[in-house]
C-alpha cells in the first residue's frame, strides 16, 4: 500500500451487494482508500462466489471463484443472515457506521429487510445510498429480474451486432453492469462531495437499463432525425472503408480502418499495392463501399502472411488506424498494459497468486492501490463488528450464538 494518504480515506461503505454491478462501485472506491464492507450470508453468498467460472482448478467453491476475485480485492467481507432479528440489528448497526450504502438488489428488497433509505435515513440523516437494479426503482418493469446479456438485448446492443442475415448476438459478459457501475461511482461520489458541504445524504436511483443507451446514442438521434432504424452491419462501418478485422500468419487477427482517401492510399502503399490507389472501384469511399467484398478479398490476401503486431506497427508509424486483436493471454504481456501497473499481483488465501485488476484510472496526488486480494467469505466478520463497530468480545459472541452471521 502507498504511504501517501488515499483521496477516500476516511470513507466508510456498506456493500449489500452482488455479481457486478453493486461490487464494481465497491472496488472502485476500494481502491482509493475507502474502507469497504461486502456484506452476504453463508446461505446466500455473493452469486459470484458459486455460480460463475472461473474456479480454482476447475473446483466449484465460495472461496475459489475468479469472478468474485476481481471485483473484490482490497474490500472486508462479513457474513449476516438477514432472515435474522440479530443479524437485521448488526446490519443497521453497519449502515450507521457507513457514509455510504450500495446495494443492487431487485427494487422495495432492502425496505422488506428493514434497510431501505427511509430507514437508513433515520439511522444515520446524511447517509448517501445508492441502488441499482435492472430497470430502476419505478416503473413497469421495475421488478423484472435479469443479468447483463438481457439487459445489453433490451438495450440496443444486441440487435446491432451480428451479420445482416444472422440472428442479434449476445455480447460478452455483464457489460453494461459495467457502463452502470462507472456512472454509479461518479454519482456515489458527487452525493458525497454534497455531504461533505451540507449534512445531507441522497438516496440514487441507477438504472443499468437506462445507463446502456448512451452507448447507442448515435443510432438513437439518428432514429430521432430521420426515422432510420440501425440495423446490424457486420463490421462496416457508413463512414470507413476498409473496416474490419483480418487474420494474419499464426491465426492472429488485425483490425484496421480507413477514414479518408488519403488514409486509404497510405494503407495500399504500405501493404504493397500502390496501384489500387488509383483503381476506379477504390478511388472513393463511396466506391470503396460499393465493391467492399473485392476489397476486403485483397485486403485479406495481403496480410495473411503478414504478423498482426509487426503490421500494426508498420500501419500505425504510417498513419493507418490499426491494432492487433488480442487474445486474453496477450492482455498480461501487453507492454502498456504492464508500463501502468493495470494487473497488480496479490496472494489470494483460496486460489494463490491473482492479477487484481486496478481500475483503468489513478490520481497524481493521492495514488490508488490494490491493498490485498478478495477476501473469503465471512473472513472479517470479527474484525469489522468489534474493531470497527465496536462490539465487545460478549456482545459478538452472544450474536454469534443468535446465528447473526450464519
């Protein structure tokens, strides 16, 4: 950990949450000094922890998951059985200790609980909470359950990637848990700012639904305009001509694209075919549009015997929009990668050695860090109730016997 004091020292957050979308909001705030609390039961652990691969050797266990790993890292973990009297009163204990709650579970749960913000609010007047769930907190579809490859569907992603004649295709993973959580932190952290200066805490509404669509923005002003529905396109793209990924020598895959004639000229000259600058069928983008199979067939013959990572240099110096298509494998060798400390290497007490994964931005002034690997399940049960809520060794232990942390 770095001995330069962390912009959220000081800042205390209980996580009632799970899988993405809650957790991620957590580590970020993890990582640049907030004390973090990652709250869940032994009968119902984060579904991280059980449901998702990668495990540990291919092992299901709540200590061996690799999802939970790497959203998880620098956070305590407490176990409370909330279907328990003892383990509704730590859980309120915890939110009055906490100057912000997040929580993503489906909408009016934590007020079944007893925890939502009317009563978070009386605990504790300038408690900031933030909830996200699917649709948010109102609406007809406010209680519709889902995970990302859903939501990126009822978002427009979908429906816009794939081939003209194929099906929609799933994207990979939860991504707009990701979208929403980014914009969830922010927010999380302009309501802090506020409590800071007035006393006053808020409650935030994040609908990961809503956040997606400004991923698709485009698309959406251009419905709004004209009337024009986007549809799938494969890889083209309206304004770039070449525009696609090609494989190269060993299976490896470039992805390049041309943005102007000149752009296009620089391309040929540089891949050894100076005359199809001056070939009618590529002379235009228009044109280039209209005979894209033959071009993308020259294209493609022309670097298969080519490296990806030596052609994209080769490309990039020449000022042609070019990069290798990276494999996971390649994403730890990535020099870059490597140059900013994105993958920070920590002992995990379950798998062993992890790369936690840093978030994708730091402070000049007051560095974040990785301050440890994701924590096992109910690993700091003792050390948050007594250390810093401040029961005493008879008062843990009797909740101990009320099966408060089961």
């Amino acid at each position: 950990m770095s001995a330069i004091s962390q912009a959220l020292d000081g800042v205390k957050v209980a996580e009632f949450g799970a899988y993405a979308a809650g957790p991620h909001i957590g580590k970020m705030l993890a990582t640049f000094g907030a004390t973090v609390v990652h709250v869940e039961s032994h009968q119902r652990p984060d579904g991280f922890r059980t449901e998702y691969p990668p495990f540990k050797d291919g092992k299901p266990g709540p200590d061996r998951s690799g999802c939970f790993a790497i959203l998880n890292d620098s956070k305590h973990a407490v176990t409370l059985d909330l279907k328990t009297p003892a383990g509704i009163d730590l859980a309120k204990r915890l939110v009055g200790w906490a100057d912000i709650v997040v929580e993503n579970m489906r909408p009016e749960v934590m007020d079944r609980l007893g925890l939502g913000y009317e009563t978070a609010r009386r605990l504790n007047p300038g408690i900031v909470m933030i909830s996200s769930c699917n649709m948010g907190q109102t609406g007809p579809r406010a209680h519709t359950p889902g995970f990302g490859s859903q939501l990126s569907a009822l978002a427009g992603f979908c429906g816009l990637t794939g081939t003209p004649d194929g099906p929609p295709m799933l994207l990979y993973g939860p991504y707009i848990d990701f979208i929403a959580s980014t914009l969830g932190a922010t927010a999380v952290l302009a309501a802090l700012d506020g409590q800071r200066r007035t006393g006053q805490g808020a409650w935030i509404d994040l609908a990961q639904y809503e956040s997606g669509l400004m991923f698709v923005a485009g698309a959406l002003l251009d419905y709004h305009v004209s009337g024009r529905v986007a549809e799938r396109a494969d890889n083209r793209d309206p304004r770039a001509a070449p525009h696609n990924a090609y494989r190269c020598r060993d299976g490896a895959w470039l992805a390049l694209s041309c943005w102007s004639d000149d752009e296009f000229g620089r391309l040929v000259e540089t891949l050894g075919f100076p005359e199809l600058r001056a070939d009618r069928r590529f002379a235009t983008l228009d044109s280039r549009q209209a005979n894209l199979r033959d071009l993308d067939e020259l294209i493609a013959a022309g670097l298969r015997w080519r490296g990806a990572e030596e052609t994209a240099g080769r490309l990039q110096s020449a000022r042609v929009h070019a990069y290798p298509v990276n494999t996971i494998a390649d994403l730890f060798r990535d020099p870059q990668l490597a140059y900013r400390r994105i993958w920070r290497r920590r002992r995990h007490d379950g798998i062993g050695d992890v790369a936690c994964y840093f978030s994708a931005f730091d402070l000049s002034a007051t560095p974040g860090e990785v301050t440890a690997a994701a924590p096992g399940i109910g690993q700091h049960n003792a050390y948050v109730f007594q250390e810093l809520l401040g029961l005493s060794g008879e008062e843990y232990a009797a909740y101990q016997g009320k099966g408060a942390f089961q």
